[in-house]
C-alpha cells in the first residue's frame, strides 16, 4: 500500500483495537468494517498488534510518562509500534502516518505525544527491549495466567507452544476426494503457480498463503480450507458405509463436510446457532453434498432427537479455542483463567446428553481445539469416571490425542469413546 494510505488504515485498526481491548470480538469489528481497499493492511495491522498485545502495551508503559492515557491514542500506539516492528514499511513513514491518524481520530492534541513517543521507541529500541524482558507478558506476548497454565502441563514444551501462538498459521487444504485426487490437485497448484505439500490423510499445506478465490476449483468444490489438525476428526471417527452419524455442533460445517467426502454416511449436522447452521448449508451445497440440518442446543435432546441411536457422534464442543489463538489472536485478551471451568461444565453436559443418543457398540468422537487439559483429559476423565459403560479407545490415526500448534497444524484434543453396554 501507498504511505499515504497507512494513516487511514492506521486510524481504523486503532478503532477496532480499542473496541477489542474494551472486550469486543475482532472478527465482529472486522466484519462491521467491511470491504475496503485497505482490507489486507487492516487485518495484518490488527492482528499483528493484538498477537503482541503484551509486548505493544508495556512499550507504551514504558515510555509514556502519562499513564495511562485515551484509550484510542493507546491503540494507535499499539498498531504503530506493531507496523514499526513488522518491517512492511519505513520507519519514518509509520511516525509520519501515525500523527496523521492522530487527525483522523479527531484527536489533534495527542500528535506531538504519539511522535515523540514513536521516535522514543526507534531511538532506545535496544535499551527497551532490555526494560521490558522481565514482563512475562511482553516476553511471550500471552496472558500472564495463559502462561502458567501451559508452564504448569507441558514443562518442557510450554515456551514453544508459546512461540506457535505468535506465529501466523498455516494455510491447510483438505481435497475433495469425490471430485478430484491429491496428486491431481498438487499438479494444478503448481500450474497457478502455487507451491504446497501433502500433509495428512487428504491434506495440503500451502507454501503461501492465498486468496480463496484463487484456489483452483475452490468454486467448484473441488478443495476447501481446513486445518491439516481440525482434518483428523473424520479419519478417527471409524466412518464405516451406511452408518448414522451425528455432528452435534457442526458450525461453519468443515468436518461435516469431510465426514461425507470421506464416506458414504447419513449425516445430521446439528447447531444452536441458525446463522451459523446457514454456513453449513452453504459450504455442503458448494461441494455438492447433502445432509440433514437441525437447528437445537444438542443437549436438549427432546427439541431434535427421534430416539433413533446413532453409530457415530463427533462432539466438536465449544472451548477456550487455545489452540488455534494464532488465528483469532484476541482470543488471548478476552478469556479469564476461570472461563475454563464454564468451558469444562458445558463440555461434560454436552457429553452426558450426546451419550445418551449413541447405540451400544457405537463410538463418539470427543474434540476440541484447545491445549487446556482442563479442557481435554479432565473432561474426558471425569466423563468415564460417571459412566461405568464408555471406554476410551485408540485414535485410528494412531496419532496422540492431544497435538500442539506448530508449523503444520494448529492445536487440537480428540478422545473416541466407545458405548459398551
């Protein structure tokens, strides 16, 4: 983009940072700001502040001698620092457009402040960087309590989960086994010019992210885009010809899709959400699937099931979403450590009445996309402690049930269970 286009951009990131910091979804002020020809500059420059959110915020700490200030000048300085460090433009250009959004915010007297402070950052950027080291929260750019839990499960990984967090995440690609092959489908990435590998059962990793209008036969239904993690759930849900199967929180549809692309099955993909069940409708009809679409909270089991058991139930209950906070990365800011508690009570509530609609012999898959073991192996182990019929068994990838973020897929738990008696 144009120097002189950064400072609008600049402006309304500050905007949506401020609004996001206050306790507002990113998503939802993304989506509220529309189409613009500044679109990409506003998403990198809003996701890269709130991925080093802890680290833009005690920069500021550091060298404001105000305290704290107006809370859109606070953002604007988050988003500068953020575009200062990213190495997409001049330095100079970021100081000079970021006094000019001072204007565009209507916030004429901050401009001496917001220049002075910029210039302090480039000034002692080896000093600062010193100064804030010992804030945990600048340092790993998560949430203090974020932190320790992780420190506390995984001691001798925590700090690289940390790291994969604040990385921008991989472009994964799952190919329409029913209407072309991988092999096949590689081949016309590389006559786009496009550079990807294979990576899991069905899976593709892009060298590069792109458009989605500018995947080959994305329209066409031939590929979608799915994290080579969230793929697992179809491939571990022991699908099996002829068999009913329940997506009991379905929503935007990617594993629902997978499960029918991957076999011939009857499906009902359920949802409390309407406008979220919608996006389910939409991608199966883009893929030219079929399946049956039920709009309920899946624990109120009188308002949707007609008593019929299922063979197969994927639970992909709601949770922290910690394992994929690289791509929503206000996520980070806006939970509290005791939102995990509420997350584990809705999880074994949801298993308890999804229990209740498996046959006997049948299996559910229970998944989420958190590295949380409250989350994950506590709720699974307090589930089998309540029900004397359920017994956990081996993934049928024979991978571990719990995978970490890394630089081929995001973070995702699975645990399939199986009804005995």
């Amino acid at each position: 983009m144009s120097a002189a286009a950064l400072a609008p951009a600049l402006a309304e990131a500050a905007r949506i940072v401020s609004r996001v910091a206050a306790g507002r979804s990113l998503s939802d002020e993304l989506e509220s700001a529309g189409r613009t020809s500044a679109r990409a500059a506003l998403v990198d420059l809003t996701h890269g502040t709130l991925r080093r959110f802890g680290r833009v915020q005690a920069m500021v700490r550091e060298l404001s001698h105000r305290g704290k200030g107006d809370a859109l000048v606070e953002a604007l300085l988050w988003c500068a620092l953020y575009a200062l460090e990213s190495g997409r433009y001049a330095p100079y250009t970021v100081t000079d457009q970021a006094v000019r959004a001072c204007g565009l915010l209507e916030k004429w007297n901050a401009k001496g402040y917001v220049n002075a402070l910029l210039r302090a950052a480039l000034r002692e950027r080896a000093s600062l960087e010193a100064r804030i080291t010992a804030d945990a929260q600048a340092r790993y750019q998560h949430p203090a309590w974020w932190i320790d839990l992780l420190r506390g499960a995984y001691p001798e990984t925590w700090e690289s989960i940390l790291g994969a967090g604040n990385t921008h995440p991989p472009m994964g690609l799952r190919v329409n086994r029913r209407k072309t092959g991988r092999d096949a489908y590689l081949a016309r990435l590389a006559a786009a010019g496009m550079v990807a590998r294979a990576s899991g059962a069905h899976g593709l990793i892009l060298e590069r992210p792109v458009a989605v209008a500018e995947l080959p036969g994305f329209e066409l239904g031939e590929v979608s885009v799915q994290d080579i993690g969230a793929q697992r759930a179809a491939t571990c849900l022991d699908l099996q010809r002829g068999q009913r199967v329940l997506d009991a929180c379905a929503a935007p549809g990617g594993k629902s899709a997978h499960i029918l692309e991957a076999e011939e099955v009857a499906l009902t993909a359920l949802d409390v959400d309407e406008a979220r069940l919608a996006r389910v409708a939409r991608n199966l009809e883009r893929l030219s699937l079929r399946a049956e679409l039920l709009q309920a909270d899946c624990t109120q089991l009188a308002r949707w099931w007609n008593g019929e058991p299922y063979d197969r139930i994927l639970a992909d209950v709601p949770c922290s979403a910690s394992g994929i906070a690289r791509r929503r990365p206000d996520l980070k800011w806006l939970r509290r450590a005791q939102d995990l508690d509420a997350f584990a009570a809705r999880q074994a509530a949801i298993l308890d009445a999804l229990w209740q609609a498996l046959r006997v012999n049948g299996k559910l898959l229970y998944a989420t996309c958190s590295v949380f073991p409250q989350e994950n192996d506590g709720v699974i182990g307090a589930f089998l402690a309540r029900h004397a019929d359920a017994r956990r068994l081996s993934l049928a990838d024979g991978g571990e049930a719990q995978w970490l973020p890394d630089a081929e897929h995001d973070g995702f738990f699975y645990a399939l269970i199986e009804k005995t008696a």
